[in-house]
C-alpha cells in the first residue's frame, strides 16, 4: 500500500461513525443558506438544520444558534446522497421543556403560561414551547375575562410527552395557596384572640367571616346582646369588622366567632339596677307560643309568661305585638343563669320582708 493510500485510510478513520436517526448529537454552527444552518458533526459533510427546526417564525435563526457555538442536535434524516444529515434543534429543546416540565410537575410547583388561544371548552397555553390545555372546569376566572398573550399562573395536572397529553390548571394554584393558608391560620388561632375578618357571606342562622384563608362562623346568637332577627340588621358583605375567637375545632377546621363578647355584659349592669318587685316598662321584641319577650335593659330581655300575656290583652282589650312597651314587674331574676320573669299582677310578687328600723337613740 503507497503512503498516499495509507494517508487517505486514515482520513477515513476520522469520520468513522455510525449516526442514525433519532440520535443526539454535537455539532459546531459553521454557517448559513437559504434553506437554514449548517452545522458540522463530525461527518464527512456538513448537517443542516432547516429553518423550521432551528427557531420559530418570528425568531432570527442567526439569534438562536450563533455561528462558532456548540449545541446539541437530534438527527431527525440519515444521510442523503450526498451523506448529509438532516438535524433539529427545536426537537432537542422540546425534549428539555418536556423534562422541566415532568420536574414541576413532581414538585406540584406553580409554573407561568402564556395564553395561546381561546377555544371552546377551555383556553390554549404555551410554557417553554411545549402547548398545553386548561379546561373551563379548571379556571378561576371565566374565558372571557382572559386575553391572548397574557401570562396565567397554573399547575400540571396530566403530563404525558409520548401522547402530547399536557393538562394543566388555574384553579389549583389557588386551591393548593388556600389550603396552606387555612394550616397557617389554624396554627396561630386560638380562643380568647381579638383578629380581623371580611364579611364575605350572609346567612339566615349568621355570617361566614374571613379570617385571611378561612372563614370563621360568626352565629346569629353571638352578634349582639340585643335581639337581632337577621345578620343583615347590623352586618353587610365586605364589611371589615373585628371579632372574638370562641372555639376552635382542628380536626373539623372550623372556627366560632363572637361579636357581642367585645362589648360589655349588659346582664352586669342590670344586676346593679334591677331587682325582685321592681314595677319595670319594656319593649316587646318577640312573641312566641309561650309568651312574650320583653327588653327591659338594654341588651336585656325578660320572659312574661304566656298566660301573662293573654291577662293584659284582656285587661287592656288589645292584641300584643313586637315594638309594644308594657308595664310589668320583676317576678324573679336570676343574674347567673341571665333569666328574668315578669308578671303583670303586683300581688304576685314576693317581696322581701321590710328591715326594722333601729329607734334613734336618746
């Protein structure tokens, strides 16, 4: 064998391979023509990749793989004729952004789209060049409150790049934030704390307050001492009030709320001014089947019985109703068990007997 021969064996060696397609490959960007970048691989001729597998429409193919530099590339045509590859490198970064992705998904991370499209059924996303869906039932807002080219906080539902199955959510980004929110709460609150809350639902038996990721139930019963026939007498949604922990129940995660424990007891004050056999006016505030309830404190109600009531609308030939005043006396009064009873007949009433006057001294 001449040397001449010998020389060219061993040109041959340097370009001995065996790229197939599918393969991932090294390549330097040695140019450009008109049908895209040519890149050397190691071949015995230069690869192109073609415009369409270097960079989208409105990206500068020059930009996105600079001429010197070195970059990964998938062979996606084995050689031709003339023993030229043809590669992709949009495949490649498909193939990464697919990866990423599958990474977020595993670490439930909140991850920013932008808004591809609008379609019935739901809205088009796309996230490092990969397409994804977001189904109606999975938005927060409505479609038509979105617009194209706007960025979307979501998370990944259904990942599967064989399929080119990418499903992703909005509204688990807020669920999953409200569910830590509500852990914080629960494990600062306790009862006796005085904290701030958002009306933000009104109710027949009270009104749901926010307490900064969960709602608190502020009971009817606990809105005022006075009578109180609905919330909405004194409460409106999105009025900011201040109100008292009263329980807290982890395992259920519910917390009871009090209005009427940041105002005084009026119960402590009538003690000091009511007494047994006091003659006493009030006002009816509510009527029931076994008798009248009669405010005669403020924030005080009294109960004149049934049969009480009946006497006075005989005695004064007229039918009791709510707002009425009536005079009455106190027939008992137990301040610890916060219960009055009333009578309308002064013979009733046990007085206590009168203290007998020392005789002044001489």
């Amino acid at each position: 064998m001449t040397s001449e021969e010998l020389d060219f064996e061993e040109l041959l060696k340097q370009y001995d391979y065996n790229f197939q397609k599918g393969d991932l490959v090294k390549g330097i960007v040695c140019g450009y023509d008109s049908q895209g970048a040519m890149v050397d691989i190691g071949a015995k001729t230069i690869a192109l990749v073609p415009s369409r597998e270097a960079a989208d429409k409105d990206e500068n193919i020059e930009a996105k793989l600079e001429k010197g530099k070195e970059y990964e590339f998938l062979i996606i045509k084995e050689e031709d004729e003339d023993g030229k590859f043809m590669l992709s490198r949009k495949k490649v970064d498909l193939a990464y952004s697919w990866q990423e992705l599958e990474k977020a998904k595993a670490a439930d991370e909140t991850i920013l789209g932008n808004i591809a499209g609008i379609v019935k059924g739901g809205i088009l996303v796309e996230i490092s060049g990969v397409r994804g869906f977001v189904p109606s039932s999975q938005l927060k807002a409505k479609e038509s409150e979105l617009e194209v080219g706007s960025k979307i906080e979501l998370k990944i539902l259904t990942l599967d790049p064989h399929q080119n199955n990418f499903i992703l959510s909005n509204k688990k980004v807020y669920e999953d934030t409200a569910v830590e929110a509500r852990k914080n709460v629960f494990s600062q609150i306790e009862p006796g704390q005085v904290v701030k809350g958002d009306v933000v639902r009104i109710t027949d038996f009270g009104a749901f307050i926010d307490l900064g990721g969960i709602d608190g139930l502020l009971p009817l019963s606990q809105l005022s001492w006075r009578w109180i026939d609905h919330p909405t007498d004194i409460l409106k949604v999105g009025d900011k009030i201040d109100v008292e922990v009263i329980a807290v129940d982890h395992d259920k995660q519910r917390v009871s709320l009090s209005l009427k424990n940041l105002e005084p007891d009026p119960w402590l004050e009538a003690e000091k001014q009511i007494k047994e056999g006091d003659k006493i006016e009030g006002t009816i505030t509510r009527i029931k089947h076994f008798g009248a309830f009669v405010e005669v404190f403020p924030g005080v109600e009294a109960l004149l019985p049934h049969a009480e009531v009946v006497e006075l609308q005989n005695k004064n030939d007229t039918i009791l109703k709510v707002g009425d005043k009536v005079m009455t006396y106190v027939l008992k009064f137990n301040p610890n068990d916060k219960r009055i009873a009333l009578t309308v007949n002064e013979s009733e009433v046990d007085y206590p007997p009168a203290q007998e006057q020392p005789e002044p001294e001489k």
